[in-house]
C-alpha cells in the first residue's frame, strides 16, 4: 500500500524540484544568487514541508476522515453533520465549495505545469530543440486525455515501482552533489530562513510565492487518504518521500552555490552527469505523466463526490473497472482537456505557470485551516488554547504564502481566482438552484395520505408495479399526479421512490432502506447512499423484502418527472443565475441513466415550474 501511494498521491508533490527552487531565484521576482538567500530559500523549503505536510497534514488533518474517506468535501459532509442548522454552518459550506472550486483549478494547472516542467529538459540539454517543447506538451497530454476512457487500473500498477526509481534518482543525485559541498546541509537550519527576512525582508517575502511550489500536493495526501489509508501514505511520505526531496533540494543548492548563474537554467536537470542526462529526462517525464494522471483521477473522484451531495448536476459516469474509484467522466475529461491544453498555449513555460499554480495551492490550504478550527473546536474538543496555538501557526505561514502569491496576480495569479469564482459560481448556483425548485414543487403538493384515500377509489387498476421517482421525501410527486390526471389508471403497486444521499461515504446495508405502507398498494420507499457510493436504484431494489411481494423488472415501470424551468423575477436568485440553472438543468444526464434505471421500463412526464 506504501508503494501504491508513492505512484499516485507524491507524483504532484515530487515533481515540485523540476522547477520550485529555480523559479525562486530565476521566476518573476529574483533572488540574488548568495549564501544568505540560497541557505534562506532551502531552509524555508524545508521547515514548511515540516510543518505545512508533516504536521499538518500527515499528523493532524488526516486524522479527521470520515469514515475513512478524506479531501474537502469529505471533511464538509463530516462537519456539516454537526452544524447543521448553525448560523455560520452556511458560511462553512461556501469555503467547503470554494476549496472545491480551487481543487478544479489545481487540476487544470498541474498536469500542464508538471508536463511542461519535465520537457523542458529538452531545451537545457539541447538548447536547439526549444522549439519543440510546446508541441511535444501538447501531444503527451492529449494523449494522456484520451486513454482516461480505457481506465487506468493497469496502468496505475507500475506507476508505485516508477515513481520508486524517480525519488531514489533524485535523491542519490542530490546525495552526490552535497558531497561536493557538505556545508550545506548546514541550510536545514531555520536561523537561515530568519537571516535571510532579516536581512531582505521584502524580496524574502516575494520569493514565498515561489517557495511555496515545494508543497503543492500536500492536499493530495488527505484527498487520497481512501484509497491508500493514513498509515501507507504517512510511511511512504516519512521514509521515502521527504528525505529524497530534502537530499534534492541540498542538491540543487549546492550546484547553484559551485556554478551559480550556469546552473540556474535548471538547477534539477544539471544535477545529471552528462552521461545520466537522456535517462533522467525520460524518468522525469514519467514522473510528471504520472503526477497528471493522478490530480485527473481525482478530479473525477471530487466531481463524483459533489454530484452525489447535490452540488453538480448529474453527469454520465463510467466504471472502467470492479475496483472502487476506477470511473471515468467524460465531460470533466474533455473539459480539462482543453483547460489543460489552452493554458500551455497561453503560458508556453512553466516558469510562467507557476504564478497561476501557488494561489490555488495556497487559498485551499487557507480553506483547510478554518475547517480543521471546526474539527479540532467542535468535534474533537480540543482545549481552545492548544486549537487555537495550532491554528494560529498554520494560519501564520499559510498567510504569509498566499499574501507573496496574491503579488502574483499581473503575472498569471489571476487564472485560478478566474477559475475558482467561475466554478464556485456554478456549483452554488445548482445547489441553490435545486433548493428552490424544491421549494416550488413542494408548494403545491398533497399529503401522500390524503391522495391515497381519494385516488383508490377514483382510477382504475392496473397489473404490475409503478414506482414514481420523487425528490422529496413528503408529498405526491407530479408524475403520479399527471399520470392519474390524463390516464385515469393506477397500477396494482404504486411505490414512491426517493434516493437520499448521506454525509458519509458508505451506508451500511441494514440502513439501506426504509419503506411505509399507506394501505391499498401505496408505499413510500426510501434508499440511502453513501456518496461515494453508486447510485444503482434495480440492485438496491432486489434487496427489498418488505414492500410487498419483491420486485421484478420485467413486471415494474418507472415514472420520471422532467421540469422545464421558466426564469421569473420571484425571489430566490438573480434572473441571470435562474437562467444559468435551468441551462445547467437541460444538460444533466437524465435520472435514467444516473440510477441505472432500464431503459425499456421508464416513462417521463413532464411540466413547467417557475422558480
């Protein structure tokens, strides 16, 4: 499991050294290459692993999972179990959504700057072949995109023995250039990092926009805690992961301290003898395929996660294997596809994309630290000064880094607030969306028991089963309500379905379902999901005991409602974000598809509603 974890949750983390440390010295605000700064760089580098990843992290928010299942959303459903209802519940939510929307921006941003970081050691050993850096870019990630419908499970088993030779190169790289110069192992010191703010305070502060680049992926470690466990992931990360960085990074200090502006080209690349220079680039480029090939898995796994808790609509998803995780979703695919590839065009070098990677990067861990207050205060108790001295140190050193990035904004900063506002946009607008039109389907709704009585009586029987989707859990819903208007028929079993989605990722099977009989063939069924679970209505449906006889499919039709929303100038949203919603609306996938329903056995009835 250590393995597994090093192939998929370090790649973002470990191809941190392609560009972290050149582009604080050679990016958009230089450092002078001396003593002070190179030692002052390395040493912040180095206590923020400590203290951002290492104890962050590794030893306190990976802790709060629930149920075992880590990321923002998973931390959100866990917290909003216990806020529900607060007053400031509402504003946790949003920064949970927000950080969502980072996540997506961090998706769009690491497979290009990772890719790009890598190929660019065409140029620095041949300096002629610049030129083709772009386009080779270019190429590897389109076809990184279009193998995402193939499934990646094969794949993904020798992405651990890979990135195994990628941390050991690395490491025994660095370990040879520190021989050169052992006194720089003297750079772990955290008196250097106070030197060099002291002796430039405001150019120290800039360059932590830059330095912040050695802990991008440390969310991943929590994001994929599911997969792997905590005790893989933190074994992987102490014994292997975290020395080989450290050794890298002395290494690449070392290099500029000998050769200075030579080595500055790539600090990471030079490290090679000449003879080691082709394999390393190879192993590089694989490093980084692999780093983008996780961050898209769990783009996949995060939008599955927030169509389940109702803040995307539904999307077509598919299962390219029996493995939990393994999915695949086309729209997401093809959209950060050409996310990914535009911002190559765009930017064209990594230096350049690394003002755009350290804002979202840091405004998650921003985000992660109010909700780690919420867990530590309110679910775990904690004695408020300790919380509080915590929170104040993770807080202190995030600010400091998102404050060096926020400069960055000119410079390509903006392109993850663009994104993130955009998609945070989107999801609230769907949510609130749903919660509205709820609201008006539920105004006009007749008790279940009221209609049960009249409807007996006054429409024929037919034989077999109805169930009749509906998203609330009380009332009629409107296909029943139309299908008795224009048809005048009830069939022998007519059960309300309605499919709640838990704040948990996995429910047990004897809280699967609940069932009520209203008398004369009436039932109001209930099945729960985890959301990470899939939503496959026939096979819960077999496992039914209780709702009368059980259910056949071939004896069973299903009734969907399909709303065509109407913008009014009602009160609930801006005109604008109605009609956003109901365009969002039409493109859903259809309920059919989403809970398997068959194809042959459904019925939609449709209507209009004004929100």
């Amino acid at each position: 499991m250590a393995v597994g974890a090093v192939g998929v949750v370090f790649g973002d983390i470990g191809t941190s050294p392609l560009y972290a440390l050149r582009d604080t010295f050679a990016g958009h605000h230089r450092l002078p290459l001396d003593q002070t700064h190179i030692y002052g760089i390395v040493s912040l580098m180095f206590w923020s692993m400590m203290i951002i990843v290492t104890l962050k992290y590794v030893s306190v928010i990976m802790r709060a999972d629930n149920k075992g299942e880590g990321g923002s959303l998973a931390l959100l459903a866990l917290i909003n179990q216990h806020t529900a209802g607060k007053r400031w519940g509402r504003g946790i939510v949003l920064l949970g959504v927000f950080a969502t929307a980072l996540f997506y921006g961090d998706s769009m941003i690491t497979p290009a700057v990772s890719v790009m970081g890598a190929i660019e050691g065409l140029s620095v050993y041949q300096p002629s072949m610049q030129s083709w850096v772009v386009p080779m870019v270019v190429a590897i990630l389109i076809a990184l995109f279009l193998i995402q419908s193939r499934g990646t499970e094969r794949v993904a088993t020798f992405f651990g023995p890979i990135m195994l030779v990628y941390f050991a190169t690395i490491a025994v790289l660095g370990a040879v250039s520190i021989a050169l110069l052992p006194g720089v192992i003297g750079a772990l010191s955290p008196h250097h990092a106070v030197a060099m703010f002291a002796a430039d305070p405001f150019r120290g502060f800039l360059a932590m926009g830059a330095a912040v680049l050695a802990v991008t992926g440390a969310e991943a470690l929590y994001a994929d805690m599911g997969h792997f466990g905590r005790n893989p992931i933190r074994v992987s990360w102490l014994a292997l992961v975290l020395p080989a960085l450290v050794l890298n990074y002395l290494g690449q200090a070392s290099l500029l301290m000998r050769e200075g502006q030579a080595a500055l080209v790539s600090p990471f690349y030079f490290l090679a003898p000449d003879w080691f220079q082709w394999p390393l680039l190879i192993i590089a480029s694989l490093a980084a395929v692999i780093a983008s090939q996780a961050v898209i898995s769990g783009a996949f796994s995060v939008t599955q996660q927030a169509i389940q808790l109702g803040f995307i609509p539904r999307m077509t998803i598919r299962h390219t294997s029996t493995s939990a995780g393994q999915i695949y979703i086309p729209v997401i695919n093809s959209a950060l596809m050409v996310a990914v590839i535009l911002l190559v065009l765009m930017f064209r070098h990594s230096s350049n994309l690394t003002a755009a990677y350290g804002i979202a990067v840091t405004g998650a861990m921003m985000i992660d630290n109010v909700l780690l207050g919420v867990v530590l205060i309110k679910l775990w108790h904690w004695r408020p000064v300790l919380a509080t001295g915590l929170l104040a140190l993770f807080m202190a050193i995030d600010l400091g880094y998102l404050g060096a990035n926020l400069t960055k904004i000119p410079d390509g900063g903006w392109v993850p607030l663009v994104m993130g506002i955009t998609i945070f946009t989107l999801l609230t607008t769907w949510s609130r969306g749903r919660a509205l039109m709820r609201a008006g389907m539920a105004e006009g709704s007749i008790p279940l028991e009221v209609f049960t009585k009249s409807a007996h009586s006054s429409a024929a029987r037919v034989a077999g089963t109805a169930i009749f989707m509906a998203s609330a859990s009380n009332g009629v819903p409107s296909a029943l309500l139309h299908n008795i208007k224009h048809n005048k028929v009830l069939h022998n079993r007519v059960v309300i379905l309605t499919v709640q989605i838990q704040d948990e990722p996995y429910v047990d099977l004897a809280q699967r379902s609940d069932v009520k009989d209203f008398g004369n063939g009436f039932y109001r069924l209930t099945l729960r999901f985890g959301f990470l679970e899939e939503t496959d209505v026939p096979a819960a449906l077999k496992t039914i005991t209780t709702c009368g006889e059980p259910f056949d499919m071939m004896k069973t039709s299903f009734f969907l409602s399909r709303q065509t929303l109407i913008p009014s100038d009602k009160p609930g949203m801006a005109l604008w974000r109605e009609k956003l919603f109901a365009w969002m609306l039409r493109n859903a996938a259809s309920a059919m598809e989403f809970f398997r329903l068959p194809t042959n056995r459904v019925v939609e009835l449709g209507s209009q509603l004004r929100i």
